[in-house]
C-alpha cells in the first residue's frame, strides 16, 4: 500500500521530446532481442526436428534391418536343411515362359514333408494372371502355391506338402487367373512326374 | 480550474492486458498516464532533471520487458510502477553518492532532500491520477510530523532505520516505532485505493 507514496510527489510534465525517446527505448530493447530469440527458436526447432526423424528413422530402419536379419537367418536355416537333409531330393525343371528357357528347380524334403522351390528366368505375368504350382497327388492336383510375378527376378518358397494320407507323385506348374483356380485350367508351363 | 482526470479499474486492466499482449500503442498509452507521475517521484529523489528523465526511460524498459511479471490480481498497475520508480532513482542516488561523496552538489542536493514534501500545484490538475496525488498527500497529512519525517527519508532517500536514527539523533528503537505507527496509518488511509476506480 505505501507503494502510492509514489504520488507524493508533484508531478512534472515532461518534455514534448521525452516520450518518443523513452517509447523509441523500451521497444528497441525488445526488438533487439526479439530477433536473436526468434532466430534461436527457430534453429532450436529445426535442430529439434531434424533430431526427432533422425531417431524415428534410425529406430525404423533398426528394426527393418532387425526383422531382415531375421528372415534371412532363418531362409539360410531352411536353404541349409534342404540342400545338407539326407531325406532331400533335388529336381531341376527347365521351363520356357513367353519366349524365355528358365528353371524351377525343387529341394524336396520327404522327411519333413516339405518343398523348397526356386524359380528362375520366369516371364512377368499379365496383369490378371499369376503362375500357380500344383502337387500332382493320388487323388487329384493340389495347389501348392500361387505366385503372381510382376517383376523378372528370381523367387524363392517353403512349401507345405499335402497331407500324410496323399502321396504326392509330381508337380506342375500353370498359368491361372491371378485369383487362382481350384485345378488346372490353364496353359501348363510343364509337369512332372517324380 | 480542470476538471482531474480519472482512469477506471476496467480501463487499468485493459491497458495491462494489451501492454502484456506487446502492444506497442499502449506503451504510449501509458507514458502519457504515468510518466508525469514518475518524473515526478524521479525529480523528487534526484533534483536533477537529465537523471530523473534517464529514470523514466529505464521504468518503461523495465516495465515493456517485464509486464508479465505483474500479478494483476494482487494490486492495480500504477503503484507497481511508482515501486520500480523509486527503486531505480534511489539506485541512481546511491550511485551518485558514492562516485560524488565529497563533492559540494550532495551537500546541496542533502539539503534540500530533507525538506518536507508540498502538494503540487493546481495547474496540473490536468495531470492523470491528480486526485491519487491529493489522497495521499491527505493520508500523509493525518501522520504526525515526527512519524511523516522518517517516512519521507525512507521512502525518497532510501536509507535504513540505522541511518535515520543518526540522521534524526534519535535511538534506532524510536525509529523503528515511528516507522511501523505511520506504515499503519497509512496502510489504514490508504486502504481505499486498491483499485484506483472512478
């Protein structure tokens, strides 16, 4: 409350000049720093940011290479069973695809129960068409796999094999619309008895 | 005689909230509302216009950068600036005092520091705030005269109850009394400007 003994004194008019010196005063304070403070802020976020999709993208990118590593140690794990299992068969089918000789080449695991397939040198399908493999079985074609290939370049799969009760006599392989089909309706790119 | 102009709470918080807002035209705005009664208050503690009109020119830097600082809700505008007032005039007096200790100046200026206070005159009726200025002079008048005197050299020269009492010749207890008696008072007389309202 004495604080108003500030008003004990006689006021003073000041002089005409006084206020725009004063007001010219106390805004360029401001200014001045209002630059430097806004430039700070601004290096301050983009350092912030730029420091901010650093770490997102090294964490996604860690955990993509993480999740290749993976895949790949266990690709190896399958390739290694395949090729080195005793029980394991290896066919070589050469194939011709829109004007191109490639391969299907087949590591069958009769003690697993498993294929591992790699095809090579395969046309790109059309667009509404896809390659399908058929186990060729006692009772009929089972799918094995569909594979609609879009690009040239090699493909490889672990596959399944029918169950116990079918015995599995060959394969084949054809070209189907790219929803599949439930048995082979179109051109056969080959089949083969084992 | 003018009639005195008057500024309303509403009107005090508007101009506070637009400088807190940084804008730059109530600066103005208050310049011409308070600086009479900083220069004032400056002059009165410094009797030496160029360092009184410095003082003005810091109150508005200090008030500009630091108006977020002012908790509304404890108190009007105005006598927080008249604190910041008479903070930075009895720095520049001390600062004064020490670089110009034996000089003749502070003999003079000492003399007519520990004069008594008159109001001002009726021409700066005009002057915002001008019925504050004759409230306080009337709290200030109810004061007896020993008790006004230690208030005046406290609040206008700063110094502290020791310096008082070798001043005045008196025990530091009288002082410290008289001091308490006439914020008291004060406080009592003073109790209706908590908001400077129309």
């Amino acid at each position: 409350m004495t604080d108003w003994l500030g008003m004990l004194a006689a006021p003073r008019t000041p002089r005409r000049e006084l206020k725009g010196r004063v007001v010219a005063r106390a805004l360029a304070r401001r200014r001045r720093w209002g630059g430097p403070l806004a430039a700070a802020a601004v290096i301050t976020l983009i350092l912030g940011g730029g420091a901010w999709w650093a770490y997102r993208t090294i964490g996604r990118l860690t955990a993509e290479r993480d999740g290749l590593v993976t895949r790949v140690q266990a690709l190896e794990d399958t390739v290694s069973t395949f090729i080195h299992g005793p029980a394991t068969r290896l066919i070589q089918i050469p194939v011709s695809t829109g004007g191109r000789v490639g391969s299907v080449t087949i590591f069958a695991d009769s003690a697993r129960h498993r294929w591992l397939v790699r095809c090579d040198g395969l046309a790109p399908n059309a667009r509404d068409q896809a390659y399908q493999l058929w186990f060729i079985t006692d009772r009929g074609m089972a799918t094995a796999a569909l594979m609609p290939m879009d690009e040239d370049q090699p493909m490889v799969m672990g596959l399944e094999m029918p169950r116990a009760d079918q015995r599995v006599m060959g394969a084949a392989m054809s070209i189907e619309p790219r929803a599949g089909s439930a048995s082979p309706s179109g051109p056969m790119v080959f089949h083969l008895l084992l | 005689m003018t009639s005195p102009k008057r500024l309303s709470q509403e009107q005090q918080r508007s101009l506070e909230r637009r400088l807190k807002a940084g804008d730059e035209r109530a600066l103005g705005e208050l310049f011409d509302l308070v600086a009479p009664w900083i220069l004032g208050l400056a002059f009165r503690i410094l009797r030496d216009e160029d360092e009184a009109e410095e003082v003005v020119g810091d109150v508005f830097v200090q008030v500009w950068r630091h108006i977020d600082q002012h908790d509304g809700g404890r108190g009007p505008i105005i006598p927080w600036i008249l604190s910041i007032a008479r903070n930075r005039s009895l720095d520049a007096l001390r600062r004064r005092r020490r670089w110009w200790r034996k000089s003749a100046h502070v003999e003079q200026a000492h003399a007519a520091e520990t004069g008594d206070i008159a109001p001002a005159a009726p021409h700066e009726a005009a002057v915002p705030g001008w019925p504050l200025h004759r409230e306080v002079h009337a709290a200030l008048a109810t004061l007896a005269e020993e008790q006004r005197r230690v208030v005046l050299l406290s609040y206008f020269e700063g110094l502290s109850h020791r310096e008082i009492a070798r001043r005045l010749h008196q025990p530091l207890g009288t002082v410290k009394t008289r001091l308490r008696m006439a914020h008291q008072k004060l406080t009592e007389g003073l109790r209706h400007l908590k908001d400077w309202v129309e």
